[in-house]
C-alpha cells in the first residue's frame, strides 16, 4: 500500500496534462549542478572563471568550459544551484535527492552558492554593462528572497541604479554595448554610436523589481520607456526582432539596424525573438498595461509560427533553428538553439498566467480563446527533453560516513556524469562575422532557464 502511494506522488509531481517532465526535478538535475558547484569550493573566492558552455566534440567534450567572471552569462551558474535551493526549502516534494543527504545537501548547497557569489557581489555596482539582471537576479535576487541576506538584496540595488546609469534621456534607451566587433565592422566612438540589442529587454525586470522596492519611480520609469523605444525601433511591424539597433546619440535616432549573433541583419535570430517574448511579458506583470501583454504575445505568436515551418521537415520542430532565416545546412538535421526554447517556454508560461488574471471578454481581444500558451510552453520542454536531456546520468552515491565537527554525517559524493549541462544542442554565436563562434553544445542559460521553468509551474501550483 505504501509503495502504491509513493508512487502515485511521484507522478503526480512531474506530469502536468499528461506531459512528463520527471527529468526537470530529477536526482540527476541536482548531482549534476552539485557536481560543478562544488568544484568551486577548490578555488579562493572570487572566483575568476563561471561556466559558460559544454562541448559536445573534441577534446574538451563534456566538461564546462568557463568565461572570465565579468561575462554577462557569470549568473546563471549561480542561479542554477539557487533552483535547486528553492526547491529544497519551499518546494520539498520536487526536491529528489537521497534521504541520506537530505538535509546536509541543503545546507551545503547554500555554503556553496554563497561561496559562488562572492565574485557577483563585487561588481553589483558595475556601470559598463547593461547585463546587470542577468548578472544578480537569478542567484542574489533569489539568496535575499529565499534567506533575507541583506548583503545580497543591496547588491541587486546597486545593480538596478548601474544599470539606469546607463539611460540616455535623447535615445529614450538604456546603452546595451559600450563597443561591437567583429570582422564585418568595428564600433567603438560611444559618441556618435549608443548600441541597443534586444536581450535589453530581459533586464529590465531588475529595474521594476528595485524600483518598488525602493519607491523609485525613475527607475521604473525608464524601464518603461525603454521598453517603449524597443517597440518602435527593434521589432518589426510583424513583431519579429532585429538583433541591435545603432542610434545616433547626437540625434536620438537609429543610424542601423543589424545583427552581431543572428544569421544577418535582416533575419530574425530565434533567442533574440525569445528574449522579447520574455522580455515584454515580464513588462506587463509589472505595469499592468495591455499594450505590452498584446506585444508579448505577438512576439510568441511570430516565434510559433516560425517553428511550425518545421512540421513535417525536422523532428522537434518546437525546437527552433538557431536563425528562422539562416541557411539550413542539413535539412533534417538543422542547427538549433535550445537555449531559444527554454527562454521562450518561460516567457508563455507568463503570458499564460497573465491571460488567466483577465476578465474573459479582454483576454479573447488579446488572443484565439482557442490558444493556450501553457499547453505550447509544456510542448516546447516536452519536444527539448525528448531531443536535448543529457542522457548519461549523474547520481548520489550511497551512504558513507565522515566526521564533521565531531558528529557523524553522511558525506555527499557524485557519481559524475560525463556531460556537465542538463542539456545539449544550444548555438551561442554562428554568425558568420563572429571572432569565434560557437554551436551545438550544453550552455549554462539553457540549463537555467530549463531548472526556472520548473520552478515557475511550482510557484504556480501547477505540480
């Protein structure tokens, strides 16, 4: 009787409408992000390198190659190992891991995830990036939400005061790059060129957050103004997304619109897409404004339309090329981003729950009452677990003893896997003018925002 009701939990915690998402709150999940962690309690903090991507060929294959600790991708390795903390202390019944390590693992998953954001406390006051939302949100934002460490809500201010530093009151827009190279063209005089790319839109939400938190109307302000310039001058009038635009600083008006990771500058770069997909949902969460909400959905409603090109030509076509446009390469086998999917999933999921807050009549203006984005976001992580989850799996081992402080305790060992990300088959960069280029590989955002979109249906209620 009791293995029956065990096992009637366990299926109710991972399948939502009948899609199995088991391998979202696996054991493997968890011992794979530990795995990686707690080779960072080797070196002193700061740290000086963060994961970043995962080769899937060649020498290196397997093991997390890291950027240098100032790279705007430094907090989402951080954030993952805080996915996994959330669980443990808000969500137990998605937390698998041995009982044996239950409590312990806890505990020194957050000794470690401190100890990894050491380096991000430190430049949580940074003026030359406008990365600052994807640098503090997913680890500090989440360490002060989750244990009221106050040294972490203050840098996640400092961060959002950085980041509107960067507001420019002509352009109408926050400053993305203070430079942009590549082998097709060099831009570096910040006083005739103030470069804007669409990921911008996915920081914002640190603004809003900091913000309310403060009662600082500016920085709410310019998070919506900015979001205001990115419809006009970044979208296209079918709501698909050009990568960067160049305004003229002297003027307030775009010079070029271009692209630095798409295909070219007039294609559209599918994570650029689901950045605004995401982007514009976070916005109306916060301001409550149709507009945006109706913007959000265009976007996905775009992103969608393009993978259905796919059907019937390409398995997994949810999982979209890595550049709607982009020359296919082999035709069964083009290149994709998964990194793109997982974004986008998390952007529908709140665009699903912001329809479901509408009255009925308001919500079918939006949208086909017919449309549910919550099924579409299960079936993209449906179609990316099935083609993308790293299959060689890492576990806990069984019990063994060491003394800690003069009391016995059960001693956390890995059974590695092979393969440090949770996911495969991300493209970083293929533009053809890029210094280096990257493709098909584990990349640190996708395993993110693959372990977020888990969390997002918990908070829910939806598991």
């Amino acid at each position: 009787m009791g293995g029956a009701f065990t096992e009637l939990r366990r299926d109710a915690t991972s399948s939502i409408k009948g899609v199995d998402l088991s391998d979202i709150y696996s054991e493997n999940a968890a011992a794979k992000i530990f795995q990686v962690a707690q080779r960072g309690l080797k070196q002193e903090a700061p740290l000086p390198t963060y994961p970043h991507t995962v080769p899937q060929v060649g020498p290196d294959a397997g093991r997390y190659e890291g950027r240098e600790a100032d790279f705007w991708t430094c907090g989402f390795f951080p954030g993952c190992i805080y996915t996994i903390i959330e669980r443990a202390v808000r969500y137990p019944q998605a937390f698998n891991v041995p009982d044996h390590i239950r409590l312990q693992f806890q505990e020194q998953l957050l000794k470690i995830g401190r100890h990894w954001n050491v380096a991000i406390n430190q430049m949580s006051s940074r003026t030359d990036t406008h990365d600052m939302g994807f640098i503090v949100q997913p680890a500090l934002q989440k360490d002060w939400e989750l244990t009221g460490n106050k040294e972490s809500l203050q840098s996640v201010i400092n961060a959002a005061y950085a980041l509107a530093s960067r507001y420019d009151e002509k352009v109408k827009a926050i400053r993305s790059w203070d430079v942009a190279i590549n082998d097709r063209y060099s831009i570096t005089d910040m006083t005739t060129n103030f470069l804007v790319i669409i990921d911008s839109m996915c920081n914002l939400d640190l603004l809003y957050y900091v913000g309310h938190n403060q009662h600082d109307q500016t920085l709410i302000d310019i998070a919506t103004q900015h979001a205001d310039s990115i419809i006009h001058e970044i979208l296209r009038p079918d709501f698909s997304s050009y990568h960067l635009v160049n305004f003229d600083p002297r003027t307030g008006r775009p010079q070029a619109k271009m692209t630095n990771q798409g295909h070219k500058d007039d294609s559209t770069w599918s994570r650029g897409q689901a950045w605004a997909v995401m982007g514009f949902a976070q916005v109306y969460s916060w301001t409550k404004d149709t507009k945006y909400l109706q913007t959000a959905i265009k976007c996905a409603e775009y992103f969608l339309q393009r993978c259905k090109e796919g059907e019937g030509k390409w398995h997994h076509p949810l999982v979209p090329l890595w550049d709607f446009d982009a020359p296919l390469g082999d035709p069964n086998e083009p290149l994709r981003d998964v990194s793109a999917a997982m974004a986008t999933a998390n952007g529908l999921l709140i665009i699903h729950q912001s329809l479901q807050s509408l009255p009925t009549s308001e919500a079918s203006q939006l949208v086909d009452p017919s449309t549910n984005f919550l099924d579409i976001a299960l079936q993209i992580v449906s179609q990316t677990l099935d083609m993308s989850y790293d299959r060689d799996l890492a576990s806990f081992e069984a019990p063994g003893k060491c003394l800690v402080n003069g009391a016995g305790a059960a001693e956390i060992k890995v059974r590695e896997s092979a393969f440090d990300a949770i996911l495969r088959n991300s493209t970083t960069n293929w533009n053809p003018d890029a210094h280096k280029k990257y493709k098909d590989h584990g990349l640190v955002y996708a395993d993110y925002y693959l372990l977020e979109f888990g969390n997002k249906l918990l908070r829910a209620g939806l598991l």
